[in-house]
C-alpha cells in the first residue's frame, strides 16, 4: 500500500451518481474546489442499473400497449417485442456500462474525479484507496457530502447465496429473457420488472407478502397495476411469503409459507433497499456504520457543521429526482455557508428541502402508470390534516378515450378543508406519467382550489381530468 500526500479542497463529495454529481455542480459553480470520488462507476446507480435501463426496458413495451388499444394500428402490433432489439437499446442507454461521457462531464465543470473506495478518516477527511492499492488523502476545507445512495436488500434465507438471486442490477442488465421468472415483492422494482419481462418473453409468477401492490399509493393505484399485470399473464399471488429458496439442477424453486413450490430459471428479491454507508469510515466521526443519516433541511447530517448526507443515505426521499433536488439544496446551501452569507432555510426557502416533506413526486411505469405526488389520504390523515378525497374516473374525460379504447383509470386528489388546497394528487391510467408535474406544480405551489379554476385544461387531452376534479368537489 503506497500513501501520498494530502490534498485539500474545499468540498469532497463521496459518491458520483447524480447526486453527488449535482452537489459537485453547485459547488463548482460557487467557485470551491470539489473532488468527486468514485469506486464503481460515474454516473451511479441510475445511470448504469436503474432509472435509465429499466426506463428503455419498459418503453416499448408501453408504446406497444398503447398501439394495442388503437383501432387501425393494434392489429400491426400484435405480434411479440423483438426482445434482442429491446435489449441493445437498453445497452445503448446505459453507453454499455461505460462512463466516458459521464467523466468529461465532470472534467467539464472543473471537478477532480478520484476512482477508488473513499472513506472518511475523521472530520473533514477522506481517503482514497485505489485498485492498485495507492492510498491518497483529501481534506475538505468546508464540507464532506456523502452521497453513497442505496444497494438491495436480500432476506435473510439459508443459502441464498447458492441460488444466486436477482436484485435490481440483474433485472435491468440481464442478456436475455428467462423462461421463467420469479419476482419477490410488490413495489416499484417488482412491478416495473414483472411488466417488462413478462412482456419480453418470460413467464412471470410475482410474490406479495403483503395484501396488494404498490401499498405506499393510493389502495385504488395497486389494484389497477394489479388487474393490468394479471390480464398481462402475470401470475400475481399476494399475501405470499417466501420461506426458502434452492437452486435444483438450475431450476429456481421457491417454497411460500403456504407450502407451495414455485419453479423459475432466475429470481428477483425486490424488497427494499439499505444504506450504502457500511464501509465508508462512519465510526471514525462517531456515526454508525450501515446506518440511514439523519440531516436537517439543508441536508446536513445531525451534529456536525461539515458533514452533508444527499439522497438515498438521508432515507428522505428514495427517488433519482428528489436526490438531485436535493443535491442542488445542498450544494447552495454549502456555498453560502462558504461565503458567509444568509442562510435561507425557511420553509420552501433556497437552502431548504421543503419538498421531501410535502410535494414528493413518483411515477411507476407500468402498464396502466401510476403517478402520486404529496400526501395519499391516509398519510394526510395521519397528519392530522382535515381533508378530502374527491376520485374521478378518467372514462369522464374526451382525451382518454381519444388516447386509447378501453382507456381505464382514475384520478384522486386530496383537498385540505380548511386551507382548500390539495395536499396530494394520484393519477393511475396510461399516459399519466407526463400529467403528474402539473400536480406537482398545484401542491408544491400550494395553489388555492380556487385559482385552479382559471388554469383552464385544453381540450381534448388528459388534462381535463383537472376540471372533472374540480366539478366532483363542488358538486359534493
């Protein structure tokens, strides 16, 4: 192991997915110096195993959906996806697994990209360990982000290992369909996966220990993905544990608390996710190892005036978007700490991240989608917040039906009472991926119903599910 000297800067970003990419943005564009330090790829987990290679796995398959339900059109289409094409599509969005382009962008703002494993060595210290075993040192003048995100969580099954499971990097980088898939889990990872590789060929069975899907949306969100994935030819089996797993002449075979064995040729876990803070020096600034970090609203971490933690490791907000939001917080935030100037960390103020807590905006990308924003009706209860749902069917709106026969799903947004402004919208139909940041928009905006009469939604689209939103409130 060969040491060198060490070397300061004024920020050091642990971590150059996007979010420690958008926090080297910032802080380059205040004029600090900022090293970027990497072990695995630039551009993170995002680039290279989720966001964008699921995303290009789930397109066609979509656009075919869509084709499906157009008079003139569904009958060239009814034919299966040409999976390999699928496949170098995907490999194309992920610059097949290589980072160049991602590296000249951070050469381009003036940041130093460190590769290598980076651990903290107490406050305001990093080392870096090279593959070669070179060991260098980096001290930060300001600030230390840690932006490290997330890895899979597997259950804790004998022999798990032995069976060589699936998690999300298997199931967004696989070479082929397999004949029979297993998936555990029904979030957005089981879902998202269950509708693109059933549509590209395999044979889907997927897992829920819980009572339905997607259970952290509306209840009414679940039960379409749900119905749509059943009529796919998923077979969806909820209120099923996975008790063990065995990998039996290369046949997959998992044995459910019921007693019952299911056959796969792979396996995907999709439950949940951990901290990738395990190995990165924790301990040595009196932080637990493995654990989530708690921060205040300009992402810095509790206790500490140096230490930010953006995106996943904060458990805020699990979402490539709101870390990034994040990162742009928490970069200014850095600068003006720097330059000793105000700190503007009032609610929805330009160095606080007021979002996480109550505009935070997801679509599922299924066939129907489902997109939610803000506060479901039970979690605004829960907060105690007077309110209301007001449910639409989109059946009642031109542009679904112009959009696709047969055109099924719904609307909800949640109204407080006494301030009458919505504190959360859910849409689940096809196409309503691109309808979910006017929703956004209103609750983040905190927009009064009132003034929401006048946005006035054109005619014939999806958006004047808006107006039939509006009427079911009034009227009721």
């Amino acid at each position: 192991m060969t040491e060198t000297e060490s070397i300061a800067y004024d920020v050091v970003v642990l971590g150059a997915g996007p979010v420690g990419e958008n926090v080297a943005d910032r802080t380059r564009a205040a004029g600090l110096s900022t090293a970027v330090v990497e072990s695995e790829l630039v551009g993170g987990e995002c680039s290279y195993w989720a966001c964008m290679p699921s995303k290009a796995l789930l397109r066609p398959v979509i656009a075919r959906a869509d084709a499906r339900r157009l008079p003139g059109l569904a009958e060239a289409v009814r034919g299966p996806l040409d999976t390999p094409a699928v496949l170098a599509r995907r490999d194309d969005f992920t610059s097949h697994w290589r980072d160049d382009g991602q590296v000249s962008w951070l050469d381009g703002i003036g940041a130093d990209l460190y590769r290598g494993l980076g651990r903290l060595a107490g406050p305001r210290t990093v080392t870096v360990t090279a593959s070669d075993g070179t060991v260098t040192t980096l001290t930060a003048r300001h600030a230390v982000a840690v932006a490290t995100g997330t890895r899979a969580q597997l259950p804790d099954l004998p022999g798990l290992a032995e069976v060589r499971p699936w998690t999300s990097r298997e199931a967004t980088s696989g070479k082929a369909a397999p004949d029979r898939l297993i998936v555990v889990g029904g979030g957005v990872v089981a879902t998202e996966m269950a509708t693109a590789w059933q549509a590209l060929g395999s044979r889907v069975t997927l897992l829920v220990r819980g009572k339905g899907l997607l259970g952290r949306m509306e209840p009414f969100a679940g039960e379409l993905v749900a119905e749509a994935l059943i009529e796919a030819g998923v077979d969806v089996r909820t209120g099923t544990s996975v008790e063990s797993v065995t990998r039996e002449n290369g046949t997959v075979v998992a044995v459910t608390g019921g007693g019952e064995r299911v056959e796969g040729d792979e396996i995907l876990f999709a439950t949940g996710r951990v901290p990738a803070t395990g190995d990165i020096g924790l301990e040595t600034v009196g932080l637990e190892p493995g654990s989530w970090l708690g921060v205040d609203d300009s992402l810095r971490v509790t206790g500490t005036d140096w230490l930010y933690a953006v995106g996943d490791v904060n458990h805020r907000a699990l979402l490539t978007h709101q870390g990034k939001y994040q990162a742009r917080v928490a970069g200014n935030a850095i600068a003006a700490r720097a330059a000793g100037d105000p700190l503007l960390d009032e609610p929805w103020g330009a160095h606080a991240a007021t979002a996480d807590h109550d505009a935070v905006p997801q679509v599922v990308f299924t066939d129907p989608e489902a997109a939610a924003v803000g506060l479901s009706l039970a979690e605004a209860e829960q907060a105690g917040h007077r309110v209301r749902a007001v449910d639409v069917e989109f059946s009642s709106v031109a542009g679904a039906g112009l959009y696709g026969d047969g055109y099924k799903g719904r609307a909800r947004m949640v109204v407080d009472l006494e301030e009458e402004i919505l504190r959360g919208v859910t849409f689940v139909g096809p196409g309503v991926g691109e309808l979910i940041h006017s929703a956004t928009v209103a609750v983040a905006g905190r927009v009064p119903l009132g003034r929401l009469w006048h946005a006035v939604p054109s005619y014939p689209t999806l958006s004047e599910v808006w107006l039939r939103l509006l009427e079911a409130y009034r009227d009721n």
